[in-house]
C-alpha cells in the first residue's frame, strides 16, 4: 500500500528526507544534514540515518530539490545502486564546490555527483515505477531549486522544497504562472516549508524584504566606503548578482577564481534560460576581477565568458590596483584557518582601518548562540559589520497564497521548528482543518 513517510524535518529546520512509497518502490525526497552546530543536541543524528533509511530498504531514488546542505548534504552515503537526480546547474554547481569540500576528506564526494541524472522543468519522469513527478521551477537562495508535483497511487502531492518568491527567479508572478500552469487544483496533499514559521519575528524585523531592495540598499552603502568586503554564500547568486549590479563604476568588482566559476557557470545557465537581465552582466562592470595570478585552470573561465551572448570578461586584479581604485569583494570564512591565512583575510587586515567595511549578507543566525559559526565570527574578528540580508524562504503571505492556488485536502508543515504553530498564524485560519502535523517516521497511508 502506498504511503508517505517524514523520515526527518517534520519539526526541524534542515536534515531533511521525506519518502513516498508505492510499497513495491519509493522515491526519497532530499537527503540532508542536520544544520550546522544542531547535529547534537538532534533528535536524529545524521550519523543515524544511513541506517534508518537504506538499512532495510536498499532500493528507490533520490531527488534532490536543491544543492543546500540540509537538503542533499549526505549524499555521500546514498548506495551506487540508487540514483539520484538533481537540476542541472545545481550538478554543475555541485561539480565546483564539492572538491574544495573534498579537500582533506577521507571519502571523496565528487565520484557521487557526477552520478547525478539531471531532470528538467516541467517535464514529467518516472523514478521508479508507479510514481511520476513533475519538477517545478521555483525561487530559493539557491539557484536552481525545485518543487514536486507527484502522482501515485491516483494521489496528487505537492512537495515544495525550500522556496520563496521575493527574489530574482520569483519576479513578475512566477509562482503562481507555474502553479496554474502546472498544478490543476485542488491537490490531495500540500508537504509545504514552513521555515519562517519560527522566525516570524525575524521576518517582521528584516531591513530587507526582497533582493531588489538588498541590492539598492548595498549600492547605498558601497559608495560611502572604498574598501567593501561582502561575506555572502559563494551559491547565493541572487544576491551576488545584486551587489555586483550596485558595485558603483568607480569601484571594481573583484572575487577569487572558485566564485569566479560559481558565477559565470550561473549566468551562462540563467542567459539559456532567458528572460532574467539581472544575471546579464553589466556595462558598467563587463569586468570581473580575479584574485590571484591565471594558470590554466583560467582558460575555461574565460572560454564560457567569451562565449556567451553578453559576454564577461576576466582579468587578475594587483594589490596595488586594489589599494588605488577601491572594490566590491566578494569574500568567505577561512575553512581550515589552522592550516593558512587566506587572502581574504590579509586583505581585510590590510584595507579594514583604511576606509573598509564589512557587509554581512547571510542569516544573523550563523553569529549567535546555537548556530554560532565560529569561523565567521573569527574571519569578522570583532569588527563592526553592516548587516544586509533577505531571506531564502517563503514568508507567511506566499505560503498563503500558495495554499489559496492549489487548495490542498491536507496540509503538511515540514521544514519548521513548530509545525503545530501552523494552525494559530491569522493568515492560514481559513485552512485550519486541513493542516495534519505529520511525525518522522510516521507513515500516512495514502
Ligand atoms: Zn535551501
């Protein structure tokens, strides 16, 4: 018979893997690590869920909604036998941040993801036999992410998967023109995010409510400081975009070459897909600008750049020139700060007292308490920051509007601290009946 399983992230935020199963053959949704710093304090380890989800049942496919850790960051562990499918720039993307995380890891990552198949928007496969699913393109501070539109067993299931639509990808109503293009009404069961559900304060206190507005309000502050150092994920593109966007002329545009490749590799996916002019570049800036001194691994770089319709150019930038034009840098933590200083950081050293300053673009949660980060807050080593951030995830009104589109039966919560909150938010009140808190590990017939 079939049934639906949360194996874990019914009540927490990250670790994820969620299972639909025709009882003959399943599909698993998402295989992710705990967040960072959580792993111990979780009800499950991550060190667990090998065994609790391949130890009995070897079988079924993977599908990854996105290339975030908490929700593909065990795929190391997921048996040769069973595969997995991904978005395709999120495979590319993956194929260029996995061997720097190889770097010093015992088992290597790589061989994995380039086993990844790769499905396609709007475009129906089959996994395994008896459950089809329909992947649907959708905005995330992950470029390249995903929702699922399932048949099985005669059950239509959204599953969204992280999403939002106040960024680039979510512009002039993607959302709900690819819900009412793909996803008739009413469905049987709504699995839907629910992240901010418990960080509704947060949501209320953001200084940024979309990635329009991160990107004017940064241009603002760039001009007042020549010397920007910007801490933001290397595959948070949206906002990248932004701020390479509002880098003003006179300033230069400047990253090392590992974000060099993230970058170009999603702009020349974003200018295939078309329609997206803030992932064209610039003419203010037709320029990137590299860290370090071009060897061969360059050629590809500027291969792709070159190719494109917009073409990008990229050149290696003097710390002379860096001193006398100022820049917008684009910068990350120091992974294995016992072993060498980066050039990020001596450059922050260098420039910080001469007119520098640090925008801190990602969640204020990485600096506190329980997700403190202490490579972060050692890479900002007590300096003032200016904090400029918007979230990755839907706030209460999309969910909303979500719902009202695709009028569910059931309503699931995942990806949430408080899943049982559900029912008390105002905005949800017409739909409270239908919400059903669903535990990890227990099964929903369906
Ligand atoms: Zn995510």
């Amino acid at each position: 018979m079939a049934d639906l399983m949360i194996h874990r992230g019914s009540s927490q935020i990250g670790g994820c893997c969620t299972q639909i199963s025709t009882g003959e053959s399943r599909i698993l949704i998402d295989f992710g690590a705990n967040l960072p710093g959580t792993d111990q304090n979780a009800g499950i380890k991550d060190s667990e869920m090998f065994q609790k989800v391949f130890g009995s049942v070897r079988k079924g496919a993977v599908l990854f909604t996105h290339y975030h850790g908490d929700h593909y960051g065990l795929f190391k562990e997921i048996p040769d036998d069973v595969p997995m499918y991904i978005g395709s720039l999120a495979k590319d993307i993956l194929e260029i941040l996995v061997p720097y995380m190889d770097r010093g890891a015992e088992k290597k990552g790589l061989p994995a993801v380039e086993r990844m198949r790769t499905y396609e928007a709007g475009i129906w496969i089959t996994p395994v036999p008896g459950i089809q699913v329909l992947p649907l393109y959708v905005d995330h501070s992950a470029l390249d992410s995903y929702m699922f539109y399932i048949r099985v067993s005669g059950k239509s299931i959204l599953f969204t998967g992280d999403f939002r639509e106040h960024g680039i990808v979510g512009q002039r109503g993607r959302l709900e023109r690819v819900l009412k293009t793909y996803v008739p009404g009413p469905v049987d069961i709504l699995i839907t995010e629910g992240t901010m559900l418990s960080r509704l304060g947060e949501a209320k206190n953001l200084l940024v409510k979309s990635e329009q507005e991160l990107g004017e309000k940064a241009g603002k502050l760039f001009e007042k400081h020549k010397y920007n150092f910007v801490l933001v994920s290397s595959t948070n593109l949206d906002s990248i975009m932004e701020f390479y966007h509002n880098t003003p002329k006179n300033l230069r545009f400047v990253c090392d070459f590992y974000q060099a490749q993230v970058l170009i590799t999603a702009m020349r996916d974003m200018e295939r897909r078309g329609n997206f002019p803030e992932y064209r570049p610039s003419k203010k800036h037709p320029v990137v600008w590299v860290l370090g001194k071009p060897d061969s691994r360059w050629a590809k770089l500027r291969r792709i750049g070159d190719s494109m319709k917009h073409p990008l150019w990229f050149r290696s930038v003097t710390e002379e020139e860096l001193e006398r034009d100022g820049f917008v840098m684009l910068t990350r933590k120091n992974t294995r700060p016992e072993d060498y200083v980066s050039p990020f950081e001596k450059l922050l050293d260098k420039f910080f007292d001469r007119d520098g300053q640090i925008i801190y673009s990602m969640w204020k949660g990485y600096l506190e308490e329980e997700h403190a980060d202490w490579q972060l807050l050692r890479f900002i080593g007590g300096r003032p920051y200016e904090s400029l951030h918007t979230s990755g995830h839907a706030y209460v009104e999309t969910i909303a509007r979500l719902i009202g589109l695709v009028n569910p039966k059931i309503i699931i919560p995942m990806h949430t601290k408080s899943p049982e909150d559900f029912t008390f938010i105002p905005e949800f009140a017409p739909y409270r009946d239908r919400v059903q808190v669903l535990r990890d590990g227990i099964r929903l017939p369906l």
